[in-house]
C-alpha cells in the first residue's frame, strides 16, 4: 500500500511520504463511526486519532451559557487529535460525529511516540491545525 491511489481515502494518510505512511499502517485500525457519537470531550485526554474517509464530524466550542457552538467540521480531508500534534494530550474542543461514517484511528498514545521518533509526521500534520 505505498501508492498514494492505494491509500485510505483521508487526505493525510495521502499526503505523507511513503516511509511516514509504513509507520502509520502499523498503528491503525478502520472503525465504523455512529452519528452522535464524541471522538474528542473538550479537557479529556485524547484516546484516539481519527483519519475520517467518510462521514462528518463538527468541532464543537464551549460557549459560556449558550452550550456547544460550531466552529468547524471534519471530513476525509481532515484529522482529529490536533491536539497530540501539538504536543498535549487534551482536546482543546468536542468533536462530535453528525452522520455515520468510516475512518481509521490509532491510540493517541501510539500517534504521540510516532510523532516523537519521525518529525516529518509532526509536520505533515500542522496544516490541519486550525
């Protein structure tokens, strides 16, 4: 699976090079995700990284009295976690499923050692930020 054609959908598992992406396959698995479902609870550590392929997700701020507000989405060409690529292990927001889909996730834990040992996925993954 080096070419980026055979590749899963998501747009960072595309982007990065074929020696990053060896070290990723070994940490992933596909999960199916529901609607409705917390990948991230803003202030809780992050288990999981997810490489959404389908499906979409909002980004869900504390909004004082008002509750959650919307302040982005994630699809395939998205990732959740940022936070881990930031160096933390906390979400900074709620990232909360809005239709089912499929992705691929890897325990944060992994993804943090991996981006310890190759900087270039670090890297890769800072255009996601934002």
């Amino acid at each position: 699976m080096s070419s980026a054609a055979s590749r899963p959908r998501n747009l960072f598992l595309r982007s990065i090079s074929d020696d990053d992406f060896a070290a990723f396959v070994w940490i992933l698995e596909r999960t199916e995700l529901p609607a409705r479902a917390d990948l991230e609870i803003c202030g809780r550590t992050v288990e999981w990284v997810y490489f959404p392929e389908t499906g979409f997700a909002t980004v869900l701020a504390k909004g004082g009295r008002h509750g959650e507000i919307e302040v982005g989405s994630i699809g395939y060409e998205n990732i959740t976690g940022l936070s881990i690529f930031l160096g933390d292990d906390r979400a900074c927001y709620t990232i909360r499923t809005q239709t089912p889909g499929r992705a691929w996730r890897a325990p944060a834990r992994r993804v943090r050692a991996l981006l310890h040992d190759r900087p270039s996925c670090r890297v890769a993954g800072l255009p996601f930020v934002n």
